[in-house]
C-alpha cells in the first residue's frame, strides 16, 4: 500500500481527530466521520477533510480504520442493518483501534471474514500524547498479511506495532496492560497517601520511590500528588490525560476476559471497584490518577 492509499476513519473524538491528521498529513487520502457534530467541526478545523455519514466516509476505502467508545459502538458500525460491512467491497481491510471486548472483536472480524474482508483489532497506548505526537503503540490481533497491508498506516500514527495472535489477541494484550496500570496507579496513591498521613512530603517519597524497587509510570511519568510533577494531569486538577470512566471501562472489559476463560484477577476486580467509586465521588471524567483522592479527600497540597 503506498501512501496515496484511501482511507475511510470514522471515530474524531479526543484520539480519532489527531490519528486521521496524521495519517492525512501523511498523504493518505482520508475522508473521515463522526456522528458528533461537534467533534466532526473540531476535526474540519483542525485539516481533516471530513463527510457527511459513515457510509460516504467509507466510500471506495481500501481501508477503514475506526476509533469508537466501545464494544456497542463498534459492532452497531459494522453490523447493524444500515452499517458499514454491506456497504464496503471485498477485500477491503478494517483496523479497529478502539479498546473493546475481545469477544466482540472476533464476532465483528468473523462477519466481515464472512463478506471477504479482513479486520484486524489494533488497539493503542500512549494517549492523547501519543495520537497527536505519532508515537501510539498499537497491539494487533488478527491475519500476518492483514497486519501488513495496514503497516504503512499505522506507521503514520505511531512508533511502536505488537503482533500479539490471532483476532481478539490485541484486545486481550490491551486489556492486561490497562489492568496493571489501574491496580499500580491506585496502589501508588494508596502509598503516597500514606506517606502524607505520617507527615512525609510527597513529592520526596515519590522521588525516592521512582530510584526504588516501587518505581512505575504512576510515579515517574503520571504521578497523582499535585505538583509532584509539572506536566502530569494531577497538577492541572486532573483535567486531559486518560479519563477515570475509560479506566473503569477497561478494567470491567478485563474482569469479564478474565471470566469467559476462568482466570482469577483479584486486584483487578479490585481495582475496578476502585475506579467506580471514583466516578461515584464525581471524578469520572477526571484523569484516573484522580482516584488518589479516594485516600486523601481535599487533604493534598
Ligand atoms: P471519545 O469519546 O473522545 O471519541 C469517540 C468518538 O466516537 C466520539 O466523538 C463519538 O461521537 C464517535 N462515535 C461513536 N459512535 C460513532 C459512529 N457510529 N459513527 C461515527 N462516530 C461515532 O473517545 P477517545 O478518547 O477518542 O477513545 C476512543 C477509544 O480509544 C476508546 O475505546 C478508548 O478506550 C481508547 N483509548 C483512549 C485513550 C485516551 O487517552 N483517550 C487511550 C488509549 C485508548
């Protein structure tokens, strides 16, 4: 696939709008979609030429890459009866790069096997950051050949590619890394709290902690005391990074995983607990380092 390559985008949230710009700035001749008026004026504005449906969007694609909230999102786009798979030609290829069930990944890549399309699930990390800056990881599932003829693309967002197996296989990998990183955020305010209560100062145990043994990205990179580190999401009131609600999203995606092969994740399950209580105390749109505030209320400072 050259650069010239046609390419359908539908999703312009807040990780949609920066991908399709790169992959357009690339020289991809992307046409994009979002149903959100909104979110398809902020992505016009912003240099991404954009259509009026899915179907349009989706036009003539050799490609179809999708960025949607979830698992309901993405099997409604492919699969309902006005959806996208009768309206692409065989042997187009679909990238989905949302984080959804790996259970609905498989269901939406065997009906488009089912029409001679090829789907690979391609979720990402790294963040808002990572879409705008280029230097997403995406965690594939799905067919050797189909990872390859998406290649170029994904080169164009990002810096890192993980084949991980067969369809379903990237959600799964996603879903272990989000998993861990929401125990090892909460854990790390958990101890962060406790440090204060004993009179510590915060940003010197998390220095200390981040040349230590419970070093992470929660205490060198997102840290979730204010003022610890400048550029993290805890020092601007944890507005931007990753949301608390999409933490919680993913780690019930987890626990569900887990479920549907019998495997036991007790801090996981944990951890979800955590996040829900996060969003029950109104943080859910806040970053999800927030939910150290499960520990310290208004007592940080
Ligand atoms: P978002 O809510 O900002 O954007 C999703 C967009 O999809 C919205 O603009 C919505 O209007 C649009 N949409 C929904 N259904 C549609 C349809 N049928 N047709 C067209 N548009 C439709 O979400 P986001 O933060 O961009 O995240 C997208 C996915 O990426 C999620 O699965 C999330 O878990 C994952 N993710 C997010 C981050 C992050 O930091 N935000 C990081 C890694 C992965």
């Amino acid at each position: 696939m050259t650069s010239n390559t046609r390419i359908g985008f539908i999703g312009l949230g807040n990780m949609g709008a920066p991908m399709a710009l790169n992959l357009h700035r690339a020289g991809f001749a992307v046409t994009a979609f979002d149903l959100s008026e909104s979110a398809l004026a902020h992505a016009k504005a912003e240099g991404v030429p954009v259509a009026a449906s899915g179907r349009e969007a989706v036009d003539g694609a050799q490609i179809v890459i999708s960025m949607l909230p979830n698992s309901r999102h993405v099997e409604s786009l492919y699969l309902d009866d006005d959806g996208l798979l009768p309206a692409l030609a065989q042997g187009t290829l679909i990238v989905d790069c949302s984080t959804i069930a790996p259970a609905s990944a498989k269901k939406v890549a065997e009906a488009a096997q089912g029409r001679g399309i090829d789907m690979i699930d391609a979720p990402v990390s790294g963040g808002t950051a990572g879409a705008a800056a280029g230097t997403l990881t995406f965690i594939v599932g799905g067919k050797e050949e189909a990872l390859a003829r998406a290649r170029p693309a994904l080169e164009a967002m990002g810096k890192n590619i993980f084949h991980m197996g067969a369809s379903g296989a990237g959600q799964v990998a996603k879903l272990c890394n989000n998993m861990a990183l929401g125990a090892i955020m909460a854990v790390t305010g958990e101890a962060l709290a406790l440090g204060a209560a004993h009179g510590l100062d915060p940003a010197t145990l998390s220095r200390m902690m981040a040349v230590s043994t419970g070093r992470s990205w929660a205490t060198e990179v997102c840290n979730p005391w204010p003022g610890v580190l400048e550029n993290a999401p805890a020092s601007r009131g944890y507005s931007g990074g990753f949301g608390n609600d999409l933490m919680l999203k993913d780690l019930g995606l987890a626990v569900e995983a887990a479920m549907s092969v019998g495997a036991t994740v007790p801090l996981g399950e944990l951890a979800r607990n955590l996040y829900s209580l996060n969003r029950r105390a109104g943080r859910g749109a806040l970053d999800f380092s927030s939910v150290i505030q499960l520990y310290t209320g208004d007592r940080q400072g």
